[in-house]
C-alpha cells in the first residue's frame, strides 16, 4: 500500500510541475512549498483549471476522502440527535437513535413528543437535518461534479488549441 501511495504521489507531482505557487494537498499530506510567503496560503481541495486531470487512483482516494467526511456528518448528526432527544424527549437511547435516524433520512419521526421541550428540539433537529442531507449530498456529489467539469475545461482548451 505503502509503495502504491509513493508512485500515485510521484506520477501526480511531476503532473504538478508546472504550477508550483500553491501547496499541494495530496492524499492527505501536504507539500512543501517553494518559498516562504506560501506559507499562509490556503491548500486547494481540488486543482485549478490549468492543471492536468487527476489519476483515477488518486481520484478514487479523493472520492473516499469525501466519503468518509460524510459519514462523519452523519455520525456527529445521529450523535447530536439521540443525546438530544434522550435529553428533551424523556426516550430511552434505542428510541431516541431511532428518532434521530428517521429524521436524518427525512423518514418522520415515530414517536410523539409529549414534552414542550421535546417538540421544540424535534423541531430545530428536523430543519438542522434537512440541510445536513443537501451538504451530505453536495459533499459526496463535489468531486463527481468537478472531475466532469475540469474534463470538460480541459477538452476546450485542447480544441482551441488546434484552431
């Protein structure tokens, strides 16, 4: 595996030759850059459009990057979402993470909240879950979305190019 992540490393690097102003992030580490003054720069989550499409090895590890945030969402949501309405609904943990997860896959809720307490986190819980599934979705969909674009970019460059 090791030896995999150096080749994918070193055939994307020399890919990256050219533009050598940013540093790099790739496949979690982060390259040295050149001078000092980059240091304070942000590292790009994805290439600029000059630079060359990526492997589809490094593209997979990038899609596992995202994969794997997205399920830190959900965990962090289910999480917030039993503890809160363990709290504020009076429900045991099994039924308070049965509630979190219908609610977070936009499924209902299946107990009934007694408590005012209970409704008004049940309320805040169900509007925080509709907009963790779109960031959810636009997380997952990202590098899907900038891989056809960045082709698409490339290919016009190369038929200006020609004419």
């Amino acid at each position: 595996m090791r030896q995999l992540l150096l080749t994918l490393s070193e055939s994307h690097n020399s890919a990256l030759e050219q533009n050598r102003r940013y540093p790099v992030l790739l496949l979690g580490r982060i390259e040295k850059p050149d001078r000092f003054s980059d240091l304070g720069r942000r590292t790009p989550l994805f290439e600029k459009n000059h630079e060359p499409l990526l492997p589809r090895t490094v593209f997979v590890f990038r899609l596992g990057r995202s994969f794997g945030f997205t399920l830190l969402i959900v965990a962090l949501s289910l999480l917030m979402g039993s503890v809160g309405y363990h709290h504020f609904a009076d429900l045991s943990w099994v039924d308070a993470l049965l509630n979190a997860a219908m609610i977070l896959t936009g499924m209902g809720p299946v107990d009934r909240m007694h408590t005012t307490p209970g409704k008004l986190f049940s309320s805040f819980y169900a509007l925080y879950s509709g907009i963790a599934f779109l960031t959810m979705t636009a997380v997952i969909l990202a590098p899907f979305i900038h891989r056809l674009l960045h082709k698409f970019h490339l290919d016009d460059d190369d038929d200006q190019k020609t004419t």
